[in-house]
C-alpha cells in the first residue's frame, strides 16, 4: 500500500513540469515582443555611431540571456517529465540523449553549465555597458569565483 502510494506521488513532479513549461513558454513570449521591439527601433533609426552600436549590441546580448533562461527553463520541463513521469530508455528519447541526460544528477549538471553560459552573458553586457572600469573588475572576479566554484562542484558531480 505504502509503496503504490510512493509510486503515485511521482505525479506531483507534474506541478513542477506545468509551471516551468509555462514559464518557458512566457520567455518565449517575452523574447519575441524585446525582439520586435529591437527590430523597430533599428529600422527607425539604425545605429549611427559606435556608441549606439554598443546600445544596440547590449539589448541583443539581453536579448540572448533571456532565450537561454526559456531554453533551460524548457529542458527543465522536459527533462522532469521523461525521469519521473513517463520514464524512457535515454535511447528512446531523442531530447534526453542529445543532451546527454540519463538522470536528475544529469540534469543537474546541466543546469550548472547553462548557469555559467548565463553568468559570462551577463559580464559581457556589463563589460559592453560599463566599459573597463573597477566595478568591471570587481564584477568579473565576482563572477570568476561563482565560474570556478560552479565548475568545481560539476567536476565532483561527475
């Protein structure tokens, strides 16, 4: 009795796969309006200085910062759904294999290497923002350290 129990409450995962599947669809979403509105200001009037090249290339990196958020908000999803609701040979399912994710702990790994994908999108946008200044400094050695933790936790992870 108790194990079927345990058994069914593998369904509850399925409020975690919803709400991360609408999350992503909402970056989706949101992803498409920043685009439009990019491509409206670009057409009204297109960069005419390097300074406003550099506007123009921080709202595109921002642009890419969110898609990789709705991305990994999508493996989530997926990735949730295939390990504990519908379990799949990784073989069977062409998502799981192609990211190499054979369990939870795979996933996990995953998550921390889009996290440092993020984290450097996110120093360039403040590089190209800020320019090189000690704030940039002190923000990339910030980042650095969280790169190199991060990278240190997925190595043991292995």
């Amino acid at each position: 009795m108790i194990e079927r129990v345990f058994q069914s409450s593998r369904f509850l995962v399925l409020v975690a796969v919803f709400a991360t599947a609408v999350s992503a669809i909402l970056m989706y979403l949101t992803c498409l309006s920043v685009l439009y509105h990019i491509v409206l200001d670009f057409f009204g009037g297109p960069p005419a200085t390097a300074d406003q090249g550099k506007v123009l290339a921080v709202k595109l990196l921002k642009l890419l910062d969110l898609l990789l958020i709705g991305i990994t908000l999508q493996v989530i999803a997926v990735s949730l759904y295939r390990l504990f609701i519908t379990p799949l040979k990784v073989s069977d399912s062409l998502f799981l294999s192609t990211l190499h994710i054979k369990s939870f702990h795979d996933l996990k790994i995953t998550l921390v290497q889009v996290a440092v994908v993020i984290l450097v999108i996110l120093f360039l946008e403040h590089s190209v923002e800020s320019g090189a200044t000690l704030e940039t400094l002190y923000y990339g050695a910030a980042i650095a350290v969280v790169i190199l933790a991060s990278t240190f936790a997925w190595r043991s992870m292995k």
